[in-house]
C-alpha cells in the first residue's frame, strides 16, 4: 500500500518556461531557438546543459551564472518562485494529504531552490534538495535518502517524476513504485518509450495520482 508520495520538481512541479525563456534572453538568441535546442537534448538523452553549448559553443555555464548575478542580482534569472507552480500542484498535493498520505518534495536543485519552496507554503511535509543532502538523482544514494526521511519501506513509497531516466527506473531499482508525469519536454517523449511501462502509472497531471493509487496497491 502506498503510505508516501514524493515529488521531483522542475517539470513536475516547477513549470520551467520562464526560466528557459529567461536563458534565451541572456544568450541573445530566440525563445523558439532555446526551447528547440533543449527539446534536441530531450531526445537524445543528452545533458540540458548542452543546449547552452550548442547555442553559444564555448560557453562556461557557471562563469555565466556568476555573470548573470552581478548584471541582475535581484531578478530571479535562472530560479524560480510561486508564479511557476503548475496550476495543479496546490489542490492535488492537498488532496493526498487529506487522503491520509505523506507528501514529500524532493529533486535534483541547487540549496537556493529549498527556500523557495518553502516559502511557498505547499501542502507537504518537508522539501530536500539534492545539493542539501550532497547526492543527485539517478544515484541510489539520492532514493537511500528519500526512503529514510520518510521513514517508509521503500515498496510503501510513490515516486513521481517527468523522467525515466532521473526518476522511474532508478526509484523502480531503489524498490519503489513509480509514476511517470507526461508533463515538459521529457515527460512527453519518455512516455512514448518501451521503457515507460516500466513505470507503475502514467498520468497527464497530479490529479491523476489520488484515483491511481488503488490500481497501484
């Protein structure tokens, strides 16, 4: 039986448009050009970051970082806040606590993200970031950990992801059940992969999960 559901964050929380669309601005090429070029990574199961090399070739990432925060230090560059909440994110996370679940958030995002999710006061019992607790997903250590703040059997556990790779199967590994969100670039085209059956569901939006758990169980 499903006792805890636990979350990742950017495309499955977190709608990462504007900060993409940020990105395209401060490289000076087109939004149309960025989210293409990150769609091209999507597909070739290559790093996001290699959209940045394929748009400016030569480009360090973390010394445009640092650029971006002495040019801008009080704009939101490449985070985010409540304004990127998918709109379903509130209710469905309410909902399942109200049914009795744990809610737990937990992604590969940078210390700086943990504030911010904190501060928007979501319906879950606590927020972790993989550079709080020095491990990133797909590493079984990252699920060691979320099992253990949760204080569940791994089996007892729901993992919900927009990845295969960063989220299905290696939570599926770590022994935990899995649902795989059709949501942002990898969620869609995952879906469509032999792998995604691997997953225990497969659901369009977070709605979807509470009604699903029977099935699961």
């Amino acid at each position: 039986m499903i006792k805890a559901l636990v979350f990742d964050v950017g495309e499955t929380l977190i709608d990462e448009t504007r900060i993409w669309s940020r990105w395209a601005d401060r490289l000076g090429v087109s939004r149309f050009v960025m989210m293409g070029a990150l769609g091209g990574m999507a597909a070739l199961d290559r790093s996001h970051r290699e959209a940045f090399e394929l748009v400016r070739p030569g480009i360090d990432v973390d010394a445009e970082l640092a650029a971006w925060e002495r040019d801008e230090p009080d704009s939101l560059r490449n985070h985010f806040d409540a304004d990127d909440l998918y709109p379903d994110v509130r209710d469905a996370l309410a909902a399942l606590r109200a049914a009795g679940h744990q809610v737990i958030i937990a992604g590969n995002q940078p210390a700086r993200a943990y504030d911010a999710l904190v501060a928007m006061e979501l319906p879950a019992d606590s927020v972790h970031t993989s550079e709080g607790w020095g491990v990133s997903k797909p590493d079984p250590g990252f699920f060691a950990k979320v099992a253990a703040v949760a204080g569940r059997e791994p089996g007892e556990i729901l993992y919900v992801g927009d990845r295969l790779d960063n989220d299905v199967l290696p939570a599926g590994r770590a022994g935990m059940r899995t649902a795989l969100l059709r949501r942002g670039p990898w969620g869609y085209l995952h879906a469509e992969r032999a792998q995604a059956r691997d997953a225990d569901v497969i659901v369009d939006d977070l709605h979807a999960l509470l009604p699903a758990l029977s099935r699961i169980a």
